[in-house]
C-alpha cells in the first residue's frame, strides 16, 4: 500500500494526525473529520506543478458539496498528479462512460496519479469537514471500476438558462458537439441515469462498507462482533439518510440505496444469529450428551 500523502508528509503529517482517527486496511487509509482544505490544499500543492487553477476549482466544489441538500453530493472522487487534479460525483465514477468515468480512467497507468475518496461532512466556518480515504493502487482501482461500472440509457442536460434536456444516450452520441454547445456553452449540470439503479446503489454501498474494514469482506458487516465503531456507525448512517433527495430519481434512488444496505444488515443478522444458535446448540450437547 503506498502511503498517504507521499512526499507531504514532512509537512503535514502532524497535523493531520493531530485531528484525525486513523483507519486502515489493505486497500484504503482513512483519515477522518479533517479540514478537506487543508488536507486535500497540501496534496496538491505538493504534487501539481502549477496547482493554482485546478486547486481553486476543487476547492469551489467541496464548498459546493459541502452546502447541498441533496447526500449524493457528499460522496466525492479526487484524482490528483503533476497535472492536474479533478474532484468527481462518486456515483457518476461509477456509470461507464459517463464523463467522470472517462475522466477516472484517463491516463490510469500514470505512477503519479493519486486517487481518494472524500466523505464530506459539512462546513465549519471557513473549514470544510470530511473523511479522506487514500486508493492505495489507482491503476488497479480504475480497472475494478471498468470491470464493474454499469451502463446507462437516458442523460439528463441542465443549461444555465435554465433549460433542461433529457436525452437517449443513443441520440447525444450522435450529435454530442450540438447538444453539448445548444445554448451556447456547456451545460453545467449532466445527471446519467442507469439503465440499472439498484445495481449501482448495491456497488456504491458495498464500496462504502469495505472502506469500513470490517471483517466479512463479502457481505462486508462485522458478522462476530456485530457492535460498530462510532466511525463505522457514522458512514453507516450517512449512507441511509432517508430524506429522499438525490439528483437522479428521488423515489426509486431512496428505496434501493437504503432498501439494499438494510438488507445486507438484516440478513447478516440472521446469520449472525443462526451461528449463535448453532454453536450454543453443539456446546449443550457436548455437554449434556445424550445417554441411551
């Protein structure tokens, strides 16, 4: 696993700590409730060569995120290398051939390309509050996402006069400069809509808890010990929050995100149960063996 803020951490790494919780894995590091100015500014300003512009855009986005209403915009992708940076909505990482998805991919073979997930949290004044989780290999990363992505069908274009457009993927492909410049620039808003929404609520989650390190890395829930960290709780409930507001389709979007994570939980559970059971079952036998 490569560590966290390579080459930063002369720099920033006692802060850091200072006002984080570390957690580990095999695949991610967390550091969580930092200052996602601060933590994220080091990254960059100590990767980028010129970090100025893409810096200042990252960091109008995490404002952004940070006072939306909508939970799916508090779940974010950044990628950073000697280039550039670029912070991406996680769930459009995951719809195959959307543009964060292309962007995710691009260049993926790059030693220097660093990727995170950031988590975040809400604002404190001037500082935005957040989970950061280094990717420790992003080339293996960005090929698990090609492998798992999942496609989409319509496209959702939101122009700054206030147009909107819902079109077939089919048909943007064919005139993609057109509907791209209709009114004159870009529309500032594109939301994809999956031609399988649970299928990508259920990665999106099962994403969410393997970054948890809990122990039943296929179910991912603490089948032993079913009792979670207060950091663990925490992304939980992020995860369920049941307001109802997503960008993409707020009736379908709040009954599979939330319907799949309670199922996965109810039914580790049983299991959990079950082998309870189980075992108290063999030990009284043991214990008592039955005589004929």
């Amino acid at each position: 696993m490569s560590g966290i803020l390579t080459g930063v951490a002369s720099q920033q790494s006692e802060s850091a700590d200072a006002i984080s919780e570390r957690h580990t894995n095999t695949d991610y590091r967390c550091y969580s409730d930092v200052d996602l100015t601060d933590f994220l500014g080091g990254i960059a300003f100590n990767i980028i060569a010129s970090p100025a512009h893409d810096w200042r855009i990252t960091k109008d986005e995490l404002l952004k995120a940070a006072q939306s209403e909508y939970p799916d915009d508090k779940w974010k992708m950044w990628r950073v290398s000697e280039n550039d940076c670029t912070l991406l909505p996680e769930c459009d990482v995951y719809i195959k051939y959307s543009e964060p998805y292309n962007r995710w991919q691009e260049g993926a073979s790059d030693a220097t390309l660093q990727g995170y997930y950031v988590n975040i949290k809400g604002s404190d004044g001037d500082a935005i509050k957040g989970d950061v989780f280094e990717i420790a290999d992003y080339s293996e990363h960005a090929r698990f996402i090609k492998d798992n992505a999942v496609t989409y069908e319509t496209m959702g274009l939101q122009y700054n006069n206030g147009d909107f457009l819902k079109i077939s993927k089919t048909e943007y492909d064919k005139m993609p400069d057109f509907y791209i410049n209709l009114h004159g620039e870009p529309p500032p808003v594109i939301t994809y809509y999956p031609f399988d929404d649970a299928a990508l609520r259920d990665i999106l989650i099962n994403q969410h808890l393997e970054r948890l390190d809990l122990p039943d890395k296929k179910i991912k829930i603490a089948l032993q010990d079913t009792s979670l960290t207060e950091h663990q709780q925490a992304l939980i409930n992020s995860l369920t929050m049941s307001d109802g507001k997503s960008r993409q389709n707020t009736v379908k979007v709040k009954h599979s995100f939330k319907g799949s994570l309670i199922g996965k939980l109810n039914a580790a559970q049983k299991r959990v149960t079950a082998q309870n059971t189980s075992k108290t079952s063999k030990q009284k036998t043991k214990t008592n063996p039955t005589i004929e």
